[in-house]
C-alpha cells in the first residue's frame, strides 16, 4: 500500500476549504470592522487576527467528529506537566520583561494578557494543523507532512491585498511548520505546538522585532532546550 492510498485525500481537503473559508472572512478584512465594533474598548479591539481561529477550530470539531480514528498528537501528549510548562513558557517571559504598547497599559500586565491570548488563539489553530492534519498526514515522510502543513498553513493566511506575501511569508510558514511538526511530534502534544505558534505570534505582530521581544525569544527557546534536556520523557512512537 502507498503512502496516498493511506490517506483520506477527499476529507482533508474538506474540512481545509471549511477552515479555509471561515477563516478568509477575517483574514481577508471582510468581517474586521463587525469585530473591532464589538470589541470597541477592550484590549483585543486591534488584535484582528484572532477571529481567523473560529474556523480551524470548527474544522477540526467536524473532522474529529467524522474522521474517527486513533490520534497520536494530543491535547496534552506524552507528559501532561510537562507539556503544559513547555506551553506557558512564553507567558512566563514575556509576563516578566513586559511588552511595550501604544494602549498605555502597564507593559507587564499587557504582555501577560497579549501571551496569554495568543496561546489561546494559537491552540486554535493548532489542534487543526499539528494536531488533525499532522495525525492524517502521517503516512507521508516527515519532510513531506512538515511541507505541505506548510504551504496550506501559508494559504490558508490568505489575504486579498499587497500584505500576503508571496515570498517571504510562505517561507516563514515552511520553517515554522518544520519547527511545530518537530515540537508536535517529539511531545505528542499540539498544547505545545500552540506554545511555540504563540511565541511567533508575539515576536512578529504589534510592530517591528524590538530589543525586547529578542530577550523574551531567546529566553524563551533557552527554557525550552533546558526544560528538554534535564526532563526526559520517554519516546512513544506512533
């Protein structure tokens, strides 16, 4: 049996269009206006991006619900504490060095919120992509799954003006798909895929890369190698 004949092409590309179609009507500015109104106020009001989780999120629902079959990638995979540490590494960091803003928040208490969101927002997206998609895609090799996650990762981003790029944001999503599928796979778990998608939230959105989100990204993946290394967990293979 080939690898293809493993997989359930017609059912991926299903539940993709359902994500990618209900995620298009905020990637793509449509629906913007209608949520900035409603969140008029709140922190969250400028943070556009993360309606865009609803439709991974009700893909996924669908997809579990219908695609009913054994899992290796988790919520909480192959150590539960541990995994849920790895996960609020980027709260932690940024909750302490703090996130400058133009809200005049405290930046302590704005990095808190911000980290906090955008891990919630990542596990959106990322119980879809490293968690269903990685599961079914998984009788492909490594670098196969961890490219096409990539590219329909980068797709699925899809906005129709001069800001998607062609280019660099689709490299961007290559290597970071790499580096999530790497994370997903070595713990099990897309808690921690979604802790690392929020840390790449936090360093490329709300303006330029600062000196500040430099120290919280290397002290961030500093944690991760030292938590990886003294915490061993012992390897489940699929």
């Amino acid at each position: 049996m080939t690898e293809n004949s493993k997989i359930s092409w017609g059912k991926l590309l299903l539940f993709y269009t359902i994500a990618f179609v209900l995620s298009g009507l905020f990637n793509s500015g449509l629906l913007t206006p209608y949520y900035q109104k409603m969140t008029d106020g709140l922190l969250i009001k400028d943070w556009a991006f993360l309606p865009a989780g609803i439709g991974t999120l009700i893909a996924v629902s669908i997809a579990f619900l219908l695609d009913r079959k054994d899992r290796t990638i988790t919520l909480l995979g192959n150590n539960s504490v541990k995994n849920i540490i790895i996960s609020l590494v980027p709260v932690l960091v940024f909750t302490i060095i703090g996130v400058y803003n133009d809200s005049r928040v405290n930046n302590h208490y704005y990095g808190f919120v911000f980290s906090s969101v955008a891990l919630l927002y990542a596990l959106t997206e990322e119980i879809f992509w490293r968690g269903y998609l990685l599961d079914s895609l998984r009788p492909l090799k490594k670098i196969k799954y961890s490219l096409l996650i990539g590219i329909a990762w980068w797709a699925w981003h899809f906005r129709f003006d001069t800001s998607f790029g062609l280019t660099w944001f689709l490299l961007i999503c290559i290597v970071s798909s790499f580096l999530l599928c790497q994370f997903a796979d070595e713990t099990k778990s897309y808690l921690t895929a979604a802790g690392l998608h929020s840390l790449i939230i936090i360093t490329t959105s709300e303006g330029e890369m600062t000196q500040t989100k430099s120290i919280g990204l290397f002290i961030s993946v500093g944690l991760w190698l030292i938590i990886g290394k003294f915490w061993k967990t012992k390897r489940v293979h699929p």
